[in-house]
C-alpha cells in the first residue's frame, strides 16, 4: 500500500504551506478532517469512497509541523497555534471554493478543532465558516486537569500536564516528542511501534476494518519525514492551558467516546461536555480508541448533517 497523495498544496501567508489530500465527492458538504498524534492526513478510514458515498468532500490536511504542512512560525512553543491552525483552514477552504465546512477531528486534533470552531466566531479569521465540529476520541486540554475525574482517567497525561506548569514554554515538545515517535521512521518501523502501544481491544477493533493498520503505518510515517516539529507541537499545546475560551465556540460541537478508550477516556468528553455551550455527548459502549474508523459512515454523516 501506498501513501495516498496529497491532491493540493496550499500556500499560505507568510512562506507557510498546508498538504491536503481532497477526496471523496466534489460536489459534496467540505468536512475538514485534523488527524491525531503524531499523525498526518492519512490516518482516516483507508476507504476513501466511503467519503463519497456519504455526500461529503473531505479536506484531511497535516497539520502544523507534520507531513507536507509547514511548522508553527513561532516553533513548538508559539503561544499562536490557535491563529495559525484557523489561518490554516482558511486557506484550505479558500483553495477550494469552499465558503463553510464542517471539522471532524480525532484523538490529538481534539484541540486543534477547538481552535478551529472557536476562530468562526464573530471577527475571527474564520468567523461563520465552521458550521459543527466533531470531535472522536478527542484529547482533553490541560485546563480539564483540576477535574478529579479526568485526572483518575488519565493520570499519566495528567503527569504531562504537571511538567508543563514547571518547564518552560518551547522547551517540553523538544523533550517528550523522541518518546513518542521513532525519527527515522519508515513504515515497517511505525507498523512496529503502533502495534506495541496498542492495547489488545484496540487491535482488535482495528483488525475489524481492511487496510486500517497499514494506512495508520505509512500515515505516521509521513508525519515525521522532515522531522518532529509537530509532535513537539502537539505537546506543549497538550501540556498548557488553552490560550481561547471554550465558552466562545459559536458552533454545535458532537462528542463521540468509547467506553473501552484507555487513549481518551469517557471522562474527557463529559468535561468537554460541561464547558461547552453547545455540545452533545455519545458515549458508544464497548468501543474503543479507533472508532473513528468503526464508525466512520456514521461521522461522516453526521459531520455533513451539520
């Protein structure tokens, strides 16, 4: 199996340029798909006419500093991702002669979906122009950390949160990113380390869908060909409180968790839940951290619904 080529490379302002991988039907609802970490715009369902099927035309992109998709301009630290992840969507929509689109983001882009949602507010840079956002599997932020429930959940994040209020600002992602993902890394090597963090439910569940696992292996692959920007990225916007209010997100946001998710527990969508003004939470028994993938007619219906 091959990566599947990104159809576009958008320029953006400033020298900065957004690998994007357009698929599904042209002339369906734009959803805006933001992988996990480390990830890169691989890592969906390996049927991309399921895309098709459900009416949607899916924009998946890499976000900051992975694959094709140029690195914060302020490094791993930049206390702008937020602007930067919604210039990047901008861009994107505009490329395409996209007006709106929905945003369905999984696992790690859980924050990087906010960001999105929270910039279409009023006077954002991309204010009315996320219609809903999903959120799968979805990471909660450091803020969700004075929550007992969501520190029993997940004590270990909840360690890297606390590294994050003693370390500082630029110098985390450099330390824990090399943990995380091995660089060099080609796809036997990232099969190799995907397999080994997965719990044994989850490689069930994945085995439940064809070709799953090699996408997800060439995927990550893609994402640190040119280094470990992003990752390092994804852990100090992990490790720090959210720079936007929550409370700001203009859109209707859908929360979809397993009750079997030892990656992003239950317990972060009914945070989410509580925090935001306008959000719907469905826990789906038994499921586990890739129902994104088990579920992805389902999502992607639902994203195209608005």
């Amino acid at each position: 199996m091959a990566l599947r080529a990104s159809g576009l490379v958008v320029p953006v302002a400033g020298g900065r340029r957004v690998a994007v991988d357009d698929v599904g039907d042209p002339e369906g609802v734009p959803v805006v798909y933001l992988h996990g970490t480390p990830d890169s715009r691989g890592s969906r369902h390996p049927d991309d006419a399921l895309a098709s099927a459900a009416g949607v035309r899916l924009l998946a992109l890499d976000r900051p500093g992975y694959g094709g998709t140029s690195p914060l301009p302020g490094g791993a630290g930049d206390p702008d991702w937020p602007a930067v992840v919604a210039t990047d969507v901008a861009a994107v929509l505009d490329a395409v002669g996209a007006e709106r689109a929905a945003v369905l983001a999984w696992s790690g882009g859980a924050l990087a979906g906010l960001a999105a949602a929270a910039a279409s507010g009023a006077g954002g840079p991309l204010g009315g122009r996320v219609t809903a956002l999903s959120i799968v599997g979805g990471l909660a932020p450091a803020d969700a950390y004075v929550d007992p429930d969501v520190v029993a959940a997940a004590p270990g994040r909840h360690a890297l949160v606390e590294m994050g209020e003693v370390v500082p600002a630029g110098e985390l992602g450099g330390e824990v990113a090399p943990l995380l993902v091995p660089f060099p890394c080609d796809p036997a090597l990232a099969a190799e380390h995907q397999a080994a963090g997965r719990t044994p439910g989850d490689a069930v569940e994945l085995r439940t869908v064809a070709g799953a696992a090699e996408a997800l292996a060439l995927a990550l692959a893609e994402a640190v060909r040119d280094g470990l920007a992003g990752v390092a990225a994804d852990v100090e916007a992990q490790a720090r409180p959210l720079p936007f209010d929550l409370a700001g997100v203009p859109c209707p946001v859908r929360l979809w968790y397993g009750t079997a998710d030892d990656v992003a527990p239950a317990a972060f969508g009914r945070w989410l839940a509580r925090h935001l003004p306008a959000a719907e939470l469905t826990t789906v028994p038994g499921a586990g951290h890739y129902l994104l993938l088990t579920r992805w007619r389902a999502l992607l219906a639902a994203s195209a619904a608005g």
